[in-house]
C-alpha cells in the first residue's frame, strides 16, 4: 500500500516539475491579436502577459480607441488561455495518477 503512495508521490512532484517547465515555456510562446483595420495591435504570451501594444497615430485620437483596446486585449488573452489551458492539461494528464472526475479540474 505505501510502495503505491510513495509512487504515486513521486509521479506527483514530476508532474508538478513538468507543470513549471511549461509555465517557463509558455512565456516564450507568443501570439499577435489585431483590431479589424489592424490599427491596434498587442504581441501577449501564451502566460497571459504583454509583450508589446501597438496603437496607430490615427486611433490614438479616435474616440472608440477605449473600445477597441478592450476587444483586442480580451481576444489575445482569450487565445492565450486557450493555449495555457491544452499545454497544461496535456501535462497534467499525462502526469497524474487516474482519479476518476480528475480530469475535469483541468478544463
């Protein structure tokens, strides 16, 4: 009985290992998202940070840049927790032991 706790103690910390390394890896995984007309433009990491934002000189004057920052920002980060979301369920999956119902803490 403790030969399988043990085991399965040890399968935990690799998975919380592999679990680190894909954090670290997703922040060099990045995606550009863009406004209709491409005058915003926001380069996030698949970890859900801003890499770069960039705002044409004829939207910075415009009265619904407020609005279209807002809808470029929420689809990168939607996109990005799309991929954080599969890279981490794929380790997770592979990792943990089969715990019925553990599965669906992932998604």
């Amino acid at each position: 009985m403790f030969g399988d706790l043990m085991g399965m103690m040890g399968k935990l910390k690799e998975t919380q290992k592999k679990v680190e390394e894909t954090k670290k890896r997703l922040d060099t995984v990045t995606l550009v998202q863009k406004n209709m007309d491409e005058s915003i433009s926001v380069q996030i990491s698949a970890n859900k940070q801003i890499i770069d934002l960039q705002i044409s000189e004829k939207m910075k004057s415009s009265s619904s840049l407020e609005s279209e920052l807002k809808e470029v920002l929420n689809q990168a980060l939607q996109e990005a927790g799309k991929i954080q979301e599969a890279e981490l369920a794929a380790v997770a999956k592979d990792g943990l032991p089969n715990i019925p119902g553990l599965d669906k803490m992932f998604r």
